[in-house]
C-alpha cells in the first residue's frame, strides 16, 4: 500500500494575517510559518494504517517555496517514509487550479494507492482541493470524512450532513479529504527527527513534472482591487434617559437588526 498525503505550510493560526496589498498574496512573513494542522491530522491517519501494517509506504506531497523545506521535513519525522517538495518561483501566485494539476503531476509521477488531503486549508479555505485532485486523477473521491477505514483495495468512512451521517465507500486508487473530527496528529520525538535527516527527499520544479511553465503563467485568477480592512469604529452608546428602550428600537430598526 502506497499512501500520498498532501501537507501545506501556512501561517500560524494564532499569529498575525495579512495580505500584501501591491500584489494581493498572502503575507506569509507577518507571522510564523507552520505545517497546517488539518495536513497534520492527514499524516496520522496515514501513519496509524502504517503502524498496523508492515509494507506500507507513506509519502509527504507539498507544493510550497524552496524556503519551506523545513516545514515540509516535519511530516518525516512525524514518521513519513519520504517526501517531495515542489518548489518553482514560476507557481508564485499559483491559484487553485494550477495547485491541483501540480500535485495531481507529482501524485501520478510518484504512484499512490490512496491520496488523503485535508477538507480545508486554514489559510486560502478553498475546500475543493482534494476534489480537483480527484478528477485529475481520474479516480474516485470520498469528501470531508469524520471517519476512515483503509482496507485491501478499498477505503471507507462517515460524512456528518444535516441530521444525519452517511456512510461512503471506494475502491483503490483514489483520493479522500478528512475533517478536524479525526484525532490529533503525533508530536515528532528525538528520534523521528534524527531518522528524518537521512530519509529521502525530493525537491521538484514545473520542468521535472512536464508542467510547461509557458502555459500556467502564475494563475489563472487574479485580484481586481484590494484595500486593508478600516479602523474599528466605537459602537453606538445609548444612555438611559427614560427613552433608552424606544432609542434602541429606533437603533435596531436603522441597522435592520429586527
């Protein structure tokens, strides 16, 4: 059993989010720089299979810049067996479409039997990258599972819905998207960072996939126009006066609260 799991550097929930205003990227230097933790969950539900079942093999997939190797090394010594980082100043800018026919290139070019994804990014929130991937791949899709169970030839898991949970199935090959609901993944121990260093690690650019870069030109989508959010302005205050209940009528009524 081959598993792909595709990771993503972000910046760090808790530290500070901004947009480069000239450019409309983020700016992934207003704050740290860290594996995304939905990527994370990804690898342990990876690694679990793994630690249950000798011969199988689990590969980090990550598109991010050539500084981002670090980051992408963490999944080895989470206990990944090996990685590929793709790493092209040509994908600068690389909107979600072009993201998904890289890694669906660097997916086919390593061999998968499964390819397990997060549902949602915490950074761009597309939510529909394992989908493309799916369909690049040609193979079946199974979407924001709360569950999984990985067999001989098949994978299997529930989807919550509105009062309800399904219960959905594929046959192998084929890509999955998990949801926060799996558990939290490992925390990489002295020697899984020490193992890290000596396994393998490929870095990857547009040419090594047969992405001509000609023809995906940064992205396909671009940003129209972009200005920084304003300064919070004070709030309304109502002082009670006898007529502080019809003043806050007359305030909700206004904003159209009621």
């Amino acid at each position: 059993m081959r598993i792909v799991v595709l990771v993503k550097e972000v910046p760090d929930t808790w530290g500070d989010r901004k947009l480069n205003l000239e450019t409309g990227l983020a700016d992934r230097s207003a704050s740290e720089r860290v594996l995304d933790e939905i990527g994370e969950r990804s690898l342990e539900v990876a690694l679990s299979y793994a630690d249950q079942n000798a011969g199988t093999e689990v590969i980090v997939v990550s598109m991010a810049p050539a500084e981002s190797a670090a980051t992408v090394r963490k999944g080895l010594a989470m206990g990944a067996h090996s990685a590929v980082h793709i790493a092209d100043e040509q994908l600068v800018g690389a909107d979600l479409g072009l993201t998904a026919e890289v890694l669906a290139a660097a997916v086919s070019r390593t061999g998968f039997d499964l390819v397990i994804a997060g549902n949602l990014s915490t950074d761009g929130s597309g939510g529909v990258m394992g989908a493309m991937v799916a369909e690049l791949l040609d193979v079946p899709n199974l979407t924001a599972l709360t569950s999984v169970q990985i067999e001989d030839g098949r994978v299997s898991g529930a989807r919550a819905s509105d009062g309800a949970t399904m219960r959905v199935s594929a046959e192998l090959p084929a890509v999955i998207s998990i949801t926060e609901a799996l558990p939290d993944a490992r925390f990489p121990n002295f020697k899984g960072i020490m193992a890290a260093k000596k396994k393998p690690f490929e870095t990857l650019t547009l040419a090594d996939l047969g992405v001509e870069p000609e023809d995906h030109s940064a992205s396909r989508s671009i940003v129209l126009a972009l200005s920084e959010k304003p300064p919070r302005q004070a709030g309304t205050k109502i002082v009670d006066e006898g007529d502080a209940g019809e003043k806050l009528a007359e305030f909700l009524v206004q904003n159209r609260l009621v």
